[in-house]
C-alpha cells in the first residue's frame, strides 16, 4: 500500500526532474526502486572553490518525513568547513532544528548548493577546516579546489582565486577575530542595519543581547517587527 508519505516523495521527485535543468539538483532511488533511500547530486557553485564540480549526496527519508528532516551527507569528499572531511556529516540548520515541513528534498539539496557559496566556520562540522579558512584562507581555497578537482571531477575549475580572496579573505585572522569579538556572534550585515541607521557598533550590540536576539549561528536573517522596535527603544533610552 502507497503511504501519503511515499506519494509525497514521488512527486517531489517528479518536480525535482522536471526543474532540473534550472536548479541543477537531481535525486532519485538509489536501487532505482525504494522511495526512502535516496541519491541526489548538486553542482557546484561558480566563484568559489568547489566550481567545476558536481557533489553525490546520500539521502535517507525517515518514516515521520516531511515532519522530520531527510538525513543527509557528502558522498563526494569536499574540503568544507560544515561538513566533516571523514564522513560527509553535515551541520547545518535547515537538516536539523531549522527543518519544516513546507520544506522539500529540493530545497534541502538547494540549501546545500548555498552552503557552499557561503561557508560558516563559526558553526563548524570539521574544526580543521574551520580554522584553516579563518586564519589561511588562501590555503583553505586551494586545498579545497584540489580536492573538487580530485573527487568531484572539477577538470576545468572556473575559479578566480585572487577574486575570491578579495572578497573572503581581504582581513586578517586577527582583524577577523576581532570583529567577531565586537559583534559577539552576530552575524555582521544584521548588527549593521542598525549601524547605518547612525547608531553606535556596541551599543547596538548591547540592545541585542539585552533584547534577547537570537544569534542564528551568525547567519543574517530578518527580525521580527516587535524585536526591532524593542532595539530600537533600548538605543534611544527608552527601555
């Protein structure tokens, strides 16, 4: 007997084949058969590292799915900082606390596509990695194109790499480090709205943590309206 579960997977499938072509991200059966063991494959981001490379992903779907997330990890081994260089285990929100049941096998596959756009080494799976990419960023990038090209089969990479470190890695392990002391774990752009708005850096920090906000691993992410009202009365003095 088809469960409502099954159905569901089938058609996510289905959608999933249909937009290949504009997603780039694939999944089906892995025996051809079973809807709860699943490949998928996701191609890799251009400017970055990973470009040229095409990534295999092991899904399993629990009975309880879409209300529990897919289980997911690296087949194909990447240098990345949120996901272990050992097993392919991942960390990451969206296949964990973050997971809803709106959500889709593709846009988990699309979250890991972005993931590795935009690496968070403040919330690592591999430690190594993470430091690496903070303190030797350059080092990080070629270690991480070596390996694209050694297990993803990025033949002809399409990687800028003084473009690339321009953008990531412009500051130093120490400059780094202190930002990320001043921000206390916010993600920058968040604090920065504020900033812009002519407030000061550590006082808009301190409107943060009194308020409560919730520092979502450093990632940005749009405040309530409630929340950016209560901020904005904590740095005029009214709170």
């Amino acid at each position: 007997m088809t469960t409502s579960r099954d159905r569901r997977i089938a058609k996510e499938l289905a959608d999933i084949q249909a937009d290949r072509d504009h997603s780039g991200v694939y999944a089906a059966p892995a025996d051809g058969v079973t809807l709860k063991h699943l490949k998928g494959t996701i191609p890799a981001p251009p400017d970055t590292p990973y470009a040229g490379g095409t990534y295999s992903i092991d899904i399993q779907i629990p009975d309880n799915y879409p209300f529990k997330s897919p289980l997911m990890r690296f087949e194909t081994k990447i240098w990345h900082p949120n996901v272990s260089s050992q097993t392919g285990a991942i960390c990451l929100d969206t296949l964990g606390s973050g997971w809803s049941p709106v959500q889709t096998i593709k846009t988990a596959l699309l979250s890991l596509r972005m993931l590795l756009e935009s690496p968070n080494p403040k919330d690592p799976q591999d430690a190594e990695v993470a430091s690496m990419l903070v303190e030797e960023p350059e080092r990080f990038a070629r270690k991480a194109q070596e390996w694209a090209i050694r297990h993803a089969g990025a033949r002809n990479p399409s990687f800028d790499l003084n473009g690339w470190m321009k953008k990531n890695g412009g500051q130093s392990a120490t400059a780094k480090s202190d930002d990320f002391n001043r921000y206390k774990g916010y993600n920058k752009d968040l604090i920065d709205r504020f900033v812009t708005m002519g407030f000061d850096l550590d006082a808009v920090v301190e409107a943060f943590i009194y308020v409560g906000i919730d520092r979502n691993h450093g990632r940005d992410y749009e405040l309530e309206e409630a929340y950016m009202g209560d901020i904005t009365a904590r740095l005029l003095g009214e709170q």
